[in-house]
C-alpha cells in the first residue's frame, strides 16, 4: 500500500496472483481479507477502498470469497502508530474471519 509506484489494480493483480497459485496448487476455498481502515491520511484510504472495491469485484468473477471489515472503525485502530488494531478491533477481524469460516459449511 505504501508504494506510491504501485496502483490499486497492481496490487490486486499481485493478490489475485497469489490466490490463482494456491488454487493451481490444489487449495479448494481461497479467502481474501478486505484491507482494514487506517488511521495515515486521505489518500492512503482512496488506495486502500479502491483494492477493496477491485478486489470484491474480481473475487466475484475468479470465484474466490471477499471478507468485507468494513464493521472496523477509526476507533478501532491505534492512533499512537496509526494501523494497528486494538483490541475491539481485533475481536471484529476475528469474529469476521470465523464468520467466513462458518459461512463455508
């Protein structure tokens, strides 16, 4: 994200990239974590809901699942360093993934 050289499409080719060579490599369900809100600046949140936006559309089509964190909130990130979940936040990431999880079944 932090590379101004890569756009929000490269860095969704490069994920989806990822998730093709676990498929070729037999892996059934592969599961994409929408990027998490952040706390350094305007145009670091545009990058990151434009890969969330590209990325939710692309899962779609490749028919991989789009893991939506759009319930983590501002309050929930550290404001000493700006990314890093605290603990509310990290209890929705969790409980989002096991939702996923259980989705499956």
């Amino acid at each position: 994200m932090r590379n101004r050289d890569k756009t929000a499409e490269q860095i969704v080719d490069d994920l989806l990239d990822i998730g093709h060579t676990a498929r070729s490599l037999g892996v059934e369900t592969v599961v994409f974590s929408g990027l998490v809100i952040r706390r350094d600046g305007v145009p670091m949140d545009r990058k990151r809901k434009a890969v969330n936006r590209m990325l939710r559309e692309r899962c779609a089509v490749d028919n991989f699942i789009f893991l939506l964190n759009d319930n983590i909130i501002y309050e929930d990130i550290d404001e000493t360093d700006r990314i890093h979940l605290l603990e509310g936040g990290s209890v929705k990431l969790a409980n989002n993934i096991l939702d996923s999880l259980n989705s499956l079944h």
